[in-house]
C-alpha cells in the first residue's frame, strides 16, 4: 500500500467540502482508485470508520455489492418505484440522518433541494424526483465505489463543480471593541433580567462574507410562505443541500438531466452572477404564479435578482446604503430555461 499524500492547496470556498467532493471527482475521473473512494472532513469521526470497516476487503465487498445490486434494480422494468424510499449507500462509515416532511410547507431546505433534483436528475420513467424523505450522511463523511462516480458523467460533476466556485473571502472572528455592542448591535437577548447582545453588525457582516455571493435565483418566493424563505442560494446554502443529497447524487436508480442551457453551469457564467431557476422555479405552492414565472423566463423578463433581493435585505437591515451596495454584486444576466432533456446516450456501467 502506497503511503505517499497527495495534497492540494486553494482558496477558502464558500461551499465548503460540496467543491472538494466535485473537484474530486471532476479532475480524477479518470484517475480513480480502483475501488472505492472515502470522502472525509479535516475532522473525521473516526468510530464510524472502525465500524464500518474501512480499508478491510470486506468493506470494499460490501459497497461495491450494495451499489451493482442497485444498479441492476435500475435496469429492471417498472423500477420508477424504487425511488419512493431514500436510498443509503451501505456501509456508510458515518452516522445516518433520515428526515420526513420534505415538502415546501415544513423543510427549511426545500427551495436549494427541489431546484437542484428538478436541475439534475430524473426517475428511470422520466419523472421528477421529488421525494418526501431523505436520508444523508452527516457531516458529509461517507464512501462510494468508484463505479458510482464513472456511472456520472464528467460533465455532471463539472456543471456542479461550477455552483461551488466562488470563493470566499474569509473574515475572522476579533474582540469586540469597547462600546462597540451598545453601538453596533444588531441582535439583542434577553435572558434573566439581563440583556446581551447576541450579534454585532461586523459579526453578522463576517458570517454572511463567509457564506459567499448568491449563486442561483430562487424565484419568487410562494404567496403561501413555507419554511424554507431564501430568494437565492448562496454557498453556505449550497453546501447544505449537497450535505443532503449526496445518496441521491451518486443514486444508480435515478438518471441525469442535463439543463437546456448548460453555459450557465460555468466558472466563468457564475462569477458573472446567480443563474436564474427558469422551470425548475421551486415555488410549488403557489403553481400559477410559478407558471408566470416560467411563461416571463422565456422573454428574458423577470424581474432582475438585484431588485427582489435588494427588498429582501432592505427590510432587515438598518444601514440601507450598505445594503444596496451589497446587492450590486449579486447582479446576473444567465437565464435557466424550463426545458430539460435526458442524455442521448446512456452510459453502460464500466466492467
């Protein structure tokens, strides 16, 4: 066994490991290892990984068996229904989480979720998936043969390595300044009688820094407000949702879709500003007016991001010049049909 590490260096991205995982698989894919790849933080949960076995010939067994035996199920008739149940690469070398209710009404990921399974992937029948439980591996530790990252094609991890580009621009944390909590504060806590300041501008201007631009355009938000409120994603929000869907994304059973206008899935096309959700708009509970949505998408006429966003931020903040000149740099032109089609040639699984 080698003992030699690779180690690659770069700038602090706002999407957090979701680059790391694409980098990986977009700039080695063909380099692989020969059967399986672990993906791990700076800080592993090494118990999982004893548990699960990992670098034992049984491990490496297990989840290429788990995989195929998915994999065959994809291929078999009237398999659409396969998808109903969130599906769990096992063994996972990590601790599971299953959540329910995931619908517009009580999950407060729903708008990154539901745009990016409309974007990407389809059920073997053609549908949408679009389903009422997830399971994920938490803190995005978790393992895949490296079959399942060749069953994708380059250019998926390539699209998707383009939504985690953006850098961010790291601010770190410093003493507060005398008088500074009296002045600055933005968010106050009252607890026993005693009140304390929770967040100050530059506290609360260092965290969103460190989130990273807006990278896509969520639409408008539904006239029935669900849990999930966010007009755009930005990286943080973007690291969350791949944190949730990295079974779905290494799925077997479900197919690409590759969007109609996959210039706007660029480096250079999203440093330039958010891509707008075009069909995949996920506001569902409000159909008609996402209809509109998609109808004004066509002609290039929605109302641009900068507006929506700019009183989305001027409601909750009490500088509204620092505002605005925020919202400056969230400005784009890329637009997201709402047409979508399947890859013309489906890939044979690699022997």
């Amino acid at each position: 066994m080698s003992r030699r590490v690779h180690c690659i260096e770069g700038p602090n991205m706002a999407a957090r490991e979701a680059h790391t995982v694409l980098r990986f698989c977009t700039r080695f894919y063909d380099h692989l290892p020969r059967r399986a790849v672990v993906f791990l933080q700076d800080d592993p949960e090494v118990d999982h990984l004893r548990r699960a076995g990992v670098g034992t010939p049984h491990f490496l067994e297990r989840l290429e068996e788990h995989y195929m035996e998915r994999w065959r199920a994809s291929k078999a008739p009237a398999t659409s229904n396969g998808t109903d149940s969130p599906w769990e690469l096992q063994p996972c070398p990590c601790h599971v989480d299953r959540e329910r209710n995931i619908d517009e009404e009580h999950y407060g990921h729903w708008r990154t979720i539901s745009w990016w399974l409309r974007t990407f992937l389809r059920r073997p029948d053609g549908a949408l998936h679009l389903p009422p439980r997830l399971a994920w591996p938490r803190h995005a530790q978790f393992a895949v043969p490296s079959l399942a990252i060749r069953h994708r094609s380059r250019d998926f991890f390539a699209m998707n390595l383009a939504l985690t580009s953006l850098p961010s621009p790291h601010k770190a944390k410093r003493l507060r300044a005398p008088g500074e909590a009296e002045r600055e504060c933005t968010q106050w806590r009252q607890r026993r009688g005693v009140r304390s300041c929770v967040q100050t501008r530059y506290e609360r201007h260092t965290k969103w820094a460190n989130f990273g631009g807006y990278v896509v355009d969520l639409g408008p938000l539904p006239s029935v407000r669900g849990a999930d409120n966010k007009p755009a994603a930005h990286g943080m929000a973007l690291a969350e949702m791949y944190e949730r869907l990295w079974f779905a994304l290494f799925d077997p059973m479900l197919h690409e879709a590759a969007p109609q206008v996959p210039e706007c899935f660029t480096t250079e096309a999203v440093e330039a500003g958010p891509i707008r959700c075009g069909g995949a708009c996920p506001a569902t509970l409000d159909e008609q007016r996402r209809a509109q949505n998609v109808h004004t998408e066509q002609h290039l006429a929605t109302r641009p991001i900068q507006q929506r966003i700019a009183s989305w931020k001027l409601r909750r903040v009490r500088d509204p010049a620092r505002a605005e000149s925020r919202v400056a740099s969230f400005m784009g032109a890329c637009a997201e049909h709402d047409r979508f089609s399947l890859p013309a040639k489906v890939e044979t699984m690699p022997a």
